[in-house]
C-alpha cells in the first residue's frame, strides 16, 4: 500500500518519461522490495490461503491513504467497500469450520 501511495505522488503532474525518476517513485519501489521479502517471509511461517487473504488489506489501505494522505474523496460506497472487505478477510481467515 505505501509503494502504490508513493507511486501516485510521483507520478502526478509527470509529463515526461524523465518526470516518473523521482524520490517518490524509488522510494515506493524500495517499499515493494521490503514487502517481498516480508511476503516471503511469512509464507515461510502461514499457510498460502491465509496469508494471501491478507493482500485484499491492500484495497482498504490504499483507499485510507489516498483519502488521509492524498486527501482525495470518500464515499459512502466507499466505506461500505470497506466494511465487505474487512468482513470477508475475517471470513476467511477466521478458524471455525463448516463441516
């Protein structure tokens, strides 16, 4: 989340190619490499299932940071995207069993 966040500030207001190689733009790179070994990391602990339904947290904070970093918008749509997200990652991430 904080590579895509960094990504956007780099990139806004860039017109040329030349624009996008920027501290923002490297910096969000080096955040991508540090979550890829944290990736790797926790797989190494957690099974795949749980684990990757983590990366759906991606969606929720990318919308928190564009809209309390960023300041762009909310909506109220956009909080209920929320709320089925968080709901659905405890969905599948909670313990209980069906059968």
């Amino acid at each position: 989340a904080s590579g895509q966040l960094l990504f956007k500030i780099g990139a806004q207001d860039a017109q040329a190619v030349k624009d996008f190689f920027n501290f923002w733009v490297f910096s969000g790179l080096i955040f991508y490499g540090l979550s890829t070994a944290v990736w790797i990391y926790a797989l190494s602990f957690e099974k795949l299932v749980n684990v990757y339904a983590f990366t759906a947290l991606t969606f929720v904070l990318v919308y928190m940071g564009g809209v309390f970093i960023i300041r762009e918008s909310i909506t109220a749509i956009g909080y209920a995207g929320i709320l089925l997200v968080l709901g659905g990652l405890y969905l599948i991430t909670s313990q209980g069993s069906l059968h």
